[in-house]
C-alpha cells in the first residue's frame, strides 16, 4: 500500500459502524447536507426522471437526496449501509464494476471524492460509465479553505492524509485545490455547468488543532455570511459543482 493509499476496509468498517452519517447534533456537517440536498434538487427536479433514467450515487452510505430509488443505483465500501437498497454495490469509486457509457447521471457527494486515495482515477471512471450528455454532480473539500491557512497545505494541488474533523473527532482526508479537480474534470471530456461554495467564514473560526464538536458548531454558525462572501468563494472549504460529459 502506497504512502497515500487509505485503507479502504478501515474506512468501510469505521462507516459502517456510524449510526448516523448526517447527524443534527453536527451543525457543520448538517450544514454540508443541507446545501448537498439543495443543490441536487435544483439540478434534478422530479419531471426529468423517466422510466430507464439511472442515478449513480457513488459514496451513497445509503442516502437518496429524496429521489426514488427506482432510479438509483449505490455504490459503497461500507456495504451495512446500502445492502437493504433496491440495487447496490459494494465498492471503490477507483474501479466500479459497470459498463461503459451505461448510467445517465452520477452523484459523488459527502466528501467521497477526499477519502479516494486517486481523484484522477475516480473520475475517470465516472467518465467512463457516464454516458455522452450525461451529468455528474460531485461534491468535494478543498485545499483553498481558510482552515488551512499558514499550513504547508494551503492551496497545494494535492495534499495526502490532511487532518481535519468529522464529528468533533479527527479525521485524515486527502484535499485537493479548485484547479486541481477543475483539471481533472476537464482532461475527461467534463464541462461545468454550475457551482456552488460553501463554508466560507466558517473556516476562519477554527484552531486547525483539538478541533471539539462544541467548536465546529460555533464555528458553523458562521455560515449565514457565506452567501456575502462572493469576493472570498475561492478560499471556500466546500465545493459543490454540476458537469457534463461532453460527447
């Protein structure tokens, strides 16, 4: 296993045993979400979904966003959490046991993208299964955040096994910058179509270290500047982005 390989059955495991993924009690990441479940349902609104339409919801931990699972398909390492769906794989998003061009819409959200040990191989094989015209709404966390400021990680197009937090507890995550993914996306045939940044001014209200529950929740709070801070996006800490493939 190489330096930045995350040990897939670890992180399987450590989900697996989560009662809750999405948990109020979190306000920042209750917060994430929100602004997750808002975005898809104004990029997929229920009269686009017809019979033989199929979501791939990679990373899903079980979470449909309120679309019907008729039209969905999971992929997860953490299999407790997706086995009771109507269709399900237990998987990476690095190597996804589908055909080429056979699913119209792709869902990456939750941070997926920074527990994979290789963005570029994840996305590309979310070119590969995407069908020519189809989108993918991807959500990730970025180098760029004020959470990082004055580390060797700051705006670094990459940076392996990063601390940061996920239920006032620490957590290693692999960051990516903007451009860095921007890239990515584009070198597999992907054009963007829309983006949203979010946890603005959030991140400037933590100590970067002993980050408790009770400071991400104060810090969270910060939020209601965000939609001001347009003069700041580029140093958000989460972006949510809908793209297309082209054909």
């Amino acid at each position: 296993m190489e330096a930045n390989e995350k040990d897939e059955s670890q992180v399987a495991n450590q989900y697996n045993g989560i009662e809750t993924i999405w948990d109020k009690d979190d306000k920042w990441h209750w917060y994430t979400k929100e602004q997750i479940r808002k975005f898809i349902k104004k990029c997929l609104p229920n009269q686009k979904l017809k019979d033989g339409f199929i979501i791939f919801n990679a990373g899903s931990g079980g979470n449909n966003y309120s679309i019907p699972d008729d039209y969905m398909i999971h992929l997860d390492i953490a299999d407790r959490k997706i086995k009771e769906k109507k269709r399900y794989i237990v998987g990476s998003i690095k190597n996804i046991d589908m055909k080429d061009n056979s699913v119209d819409m792709i869902i990456c959200v939750g941070s997926v993208l920074n527990y994979c040990s290789s963005a570029t191989m994840a996305i590309k094989e979310f070119g590969r299964i995407l069908k020519p015209g189809g989108s993918i709404i991807l959500e990730y966390e970025t180098t760029n955040s004020y959470e990082y400021k004055g580390t060797s990680s700051y705006q670094k197009s990459v940076v392996y096994n990063v601390e940061t937090f996920y239920g006032g507890k620490a957590e290693l995550l692999n960051m990516y910058s903007q451009n860095y993914i921007n890239t990515i996306l584009q070198f597999n045939g992907f054009k963007t179509k829309k983006t949203k940044r979010f946890h603005i001014f959030s991140p400037c209200h933590l100590k970067n270290k002993g980050i408790t529950l009770e400071e991400t929740n104060r810090a969270a709070n910060m939020v209601r500047w965000d939609p001001i801070a347009r003069f700041l996006t580029k140093n958000c800490s989460n972006i949510i982005l809908l793209a297309t493939k082209m054909g």
